[in-house]
C-alpha cells in the first residue's frame, strides 16, 4: 500500500445484485471487506445493484440485508440503489463523450453479430473493429438528425493496460485483447462498469475487494477512471469459492441461500469464522477466532492467491465448535421455533418452560453440529407418545426386563433427590442384587423413557424429564412388555 493509501480514509463496499439470494461466495466477500474496513477503522458501505428491473426484486433486496444482519456485518451510512442514480450515470457517460475518451456506435446488433461471425470464420479477433470510431463529425451529425439509435463506446488506448493489485501483484493486459466497450445503451441507461466506477468514486471507495473473476472488469474500469479524470481505488481480487466439483458457487447451480444455513442451525459467529478463512490466512495454526480476534488480525497481506473450496462439512465442525461454547439460552432461542415447526410443541408451551427446554440443549449440545439436529433427537422430551426402536425392543425387552423395570421404578419413585447421582446408586445397587452388569438395566431403562437406543447420558437425561415422567414410563414400557409376551 503506498503512502497516499495510508493518508486516505478506508472505505470498502459490498454490491451485490438483487437477483437471487446470498450465496456464500457473496458473503464471504461481505465479510472481507467488513473485516478489513474495522481493522482500518473505515467505513463499510452497502450498495444494491438493482438497474436490471427484470431480475431484480424487493425479495431479493430483503434477503441480503437479513444475511448481513444475521451475519453482524453492520453497515455505515445509508444504503445506495443504483435504481436512484439513473440521471448521474447519463451525466457522467455524456462527460466521457465530450472528453475525447468516448464515441458514439451506431452498429447495430444486427451488425454486431455479423461481423463477429466473420472474424469468427476468418479465425480473426472478435473484438469490436472500431468501425464508428473512423466515422466523420459529418456522419455522426447526420445519424444523430436522422434518429438512428447508438450506443457510447470507450476507446481503450493502445499499449499495455496495468494495475497493482493487493492480492496477484502487478497485472497487464495488451490493449488488443479488451475490445472498446459500451458504457452507455442505446436507451441512455448505463452498463455495470459505468455505474460501479461512478458509484466507487461518488461515494469516495478507498479499496475495491472483490472476487478475482471481475479483474477484466478492472482493466475496463480503470479506463473508466481515466476518462474522468478521478484516482483510481486499490483493488484486491480475492480467490473465488468453489463447490467440491472445482465449480464456482453460484446461484444457477443451486447453491445455498446464506439464511438456509441460519435455519438450519449454523450459529453465524461459525459461518463468519469459516468464510473468512477461505481465501485469507491469519498465519496461525489456529482455525477458531472470535470476531473482535479477526478484525485485530485482518489484513491484505494474508491474502491467498489460489481459490478455495467450500466444504460444507468443515463448516459443521466449526459450527459443532461454537454449539459447545454458546450459552444454552442463546441455543433455546434458535431451536424453539425449529420445534414448534416440527409439531413437538407450542410457542406458549416453550415459553412457559423456558428453563425445562435450556436443559435439554444442555443434554444435546455435544451431540449437535447444527442446532437442527436436535429436532431428530429429542422428541421424547415433549410427549411421551413414542414407538419403542423395534431391534432394540427385541434384544432388551425381555421377559425378565419388565421386572427389572417395575422395581427400578418403585425405587426411582422413593427417591427424595431425583438427581444423576442418586439414580445411579439406585441403579448400581438393584444390578448388583440381581447379579447383573449395569448395562442390563440402564438399556432398557433408556428404551422404556425415550424409545431409543442411544442418546444422552441416561441419568443426566432421566434428571430432565422428571422423576413423575420417568416413572410412569418405566411401568408403561414394563406392562408394554408382559402385554408381548404372553
């Protein structure tokens, strides 16, 4: 970064477009440059590309401000619509025009695609041939009075096309191979390089931090610059995020909306975590931070160069990661609607037994990589109108086990202190009576409570549902197998 750098206010955006929901790709860049602006002490910026009024909608718009807010990226000053700056674009287009940088096409799309056609057969460029840039101050004067529809073209200048980039270094490209491009329509509206360049400098963009698939955009833009006669922002082009088939995320390949991850479970502290460690190193060899230890570490300098891969199930571990250290309170609050959706229970009920829900999270957090696991768990904890695992029916709930269960039962019911502690001595004691292992009892006791064959630890789990719970299932399950074994 050169010393102008320094001197100059950060200030970094993210622009997405409101054509389809947040990808992860999209918040990973949100995220970098919500890092890098915190630990520069600038300003983050949001902007909605929205001029495509075909594929753009309020839904979508919505949908990104809810994955950023759920994500914490918290923005600074009001957001920019492109859709309300239609008239500035036209501004600065006619501005490039009058400065010598631009010129007027006439060529039809027609035309266009014939002549690509043919550099095509020739095996020649297909670039734009420049065959309105030859025309005279007559010739135009006269399409213009006859009404014939044209574009604005910028004329790239010949030689090498450069920039320093914070991420891949110095970056050239020969002017033969970036054709005069549009930034005008024949509608008057503005193309995307336009109006970002326009955007980035109105609204004072110190670093551009984007993905690496817009560097040919940045040959472009930076013309763009020129023409106006505005300084150029730093750029960094970030690697991009692939799926496991090398592919790149994205929405046409159906790659999953942001808030899908939300609910389902995934605490947004891992999600932030994880991304920003896709195509950012804090050259450490530890992958956990806090989001106050990434802004404090965050810099360009740590940048990776290669592209990453999104694995979704390294993105569970971390969330599995920040489940066990998140308060139960904080877990409630996202899986109590996850059960009233899956019919366990009510809104009114949850509320009513708040602290009755925290302890079975308690019961469940190591056990949950996303906090929608619990919802194939833990049914039992909410009605008692289950089916018993049918293998394990057979190997458990012997003949003998219904005994077992009945005087398990009347002791569990004597006890003053229904407590972890206490129903194991109960436990202990009844096995060793019987000459049996513990295991003989605590299996179908677990079977008897939840109808299942695994779980939570069985005295920790009993403790929760509740002494009169528990009992009553016990000789529920003890009459279900003298009933079966006539």
């Amino acid at each position: 970064m050169n010393t102008d750098d320094k001197k100059r206010k950060v200030r970094v955006r993210i622009a997405p477009s409101p054509s389809g929901y947040v990808h992860v790709g999209t918040a990973r860049t949100a995220i970098f440059n919500y890092l890098f602006a915190r630990h520069h002490g600038g300003d983050f910026l949001v902007r909605i590309e929205n001029t495509d009024e075909t594929r753009s909608s309020q839904e979508f718009v919505d949908g990104i401000l809810e994955a950023m807010k759920w994500l914490g990226l918290t923005w600074d000053e009001d957001i920019i619509y492109q859709s309300d700056r239609a008239d500035l674009y036209a501004e600065h287009a006619q501005k490039i025009l009058e400065s010598g940088y631009g010129y007027r096409c006439f060529c039809t799309p027609e035309q266009l695609q014939a002549d690509r056609d043919e550099a095509k057969a020739n095996k020649s460029s297909m670039l734009y041939n420049r065959r309105c840039l030859k025309l005279s101050r007559e010739e135009v004067d006269r399409k213009l009075a006859d009404g014939v529809p044209h574009t604005i073209r910028i004329r790239i200048p010949d030689g090498e096309l450069e920039f320093d980039d914070l991420v891949s270094g110095h970056l050239t490209r020969s002017s033969n191979d970036v054709e005069d491009f549009i930034i005008a329509r024949s509608d008057g509206s503005a193309t995307y390089n336009l109006a970002v360049v326009v955007d980035d400098h109105l609204m004072d963009i110190s670093h551009v931090i984007r993905g690496n698939d817009h560097v040919t955009n940045t040959f472009k833009q930076i013309q763009i610059y020129k023409a106006l006669g505005w300084d150029v922002p730093q750029f960094a082009h970030v690697p991009l995020i692939l799926r496991p088939d090398k592919k790149k995320v994205s929405k046409r390949l159906g790659d999953k909306d942001v808030v899908a991850y939300r609910e389902e479970g995934v605490l947004p502290e891992a999600m932030l975590n994880y991304l920003c460690l896709l195509g950012w190193s804090p050259k450490t060899d530890r992958e956990i931070y806090s989001r106050d230890e990434l802004i404090e570490l965050f810099n360009a300098e740590n940048f990776n160069s290669s592209n990453a891969i999104f694995d979704e199930e390294k993105l569970l571990a971390f969330n599995q990661e920040y489940i066990a250290h998140a308060g139960e309170h904080e877990l409630a609050v996202i899986a109590a609607p996850m059960l009233v959706d899956a019919g366990f229970t009510t809104k009114y009920w949850l509320e009513t037994r708040w602290e009755y829900l925290r302890q079975v999270i308690g019961l469940f957090k190591p056990r949950m990589k996303k906090v929608s696991d619990l919802i194939d768990q833990c049914d039992y904890f909410f009605s008692g109108d289950f089916q018993y695992d049918p293998e394990t029916v057979a190997k458990r709930f012997t003949p003998e086990a219904a005994g077992w269960l009945t005087e398990l039962a009347d002791r569990f019911e004597k006890l003053t202190r229904f407590v972890p502690e206490e129903l194991e001595r109960v436990l202990d004691e009844l096995a060793e009576e019987l000459g049996q292992k513990r295991a003989a009892l605590i299996h179908p006791t677990r079977l008897a409570v939840s109808g299942r064959p695994h779980g939570p630890g069985l005295f920790e789990m009993l403790t929760v549902l509740s002494q009169s719970v528990v009992i009553d299932r016990m000789r529920k399950a003890a009459d279900y197998i003298r009933h079966n074994n006539k």
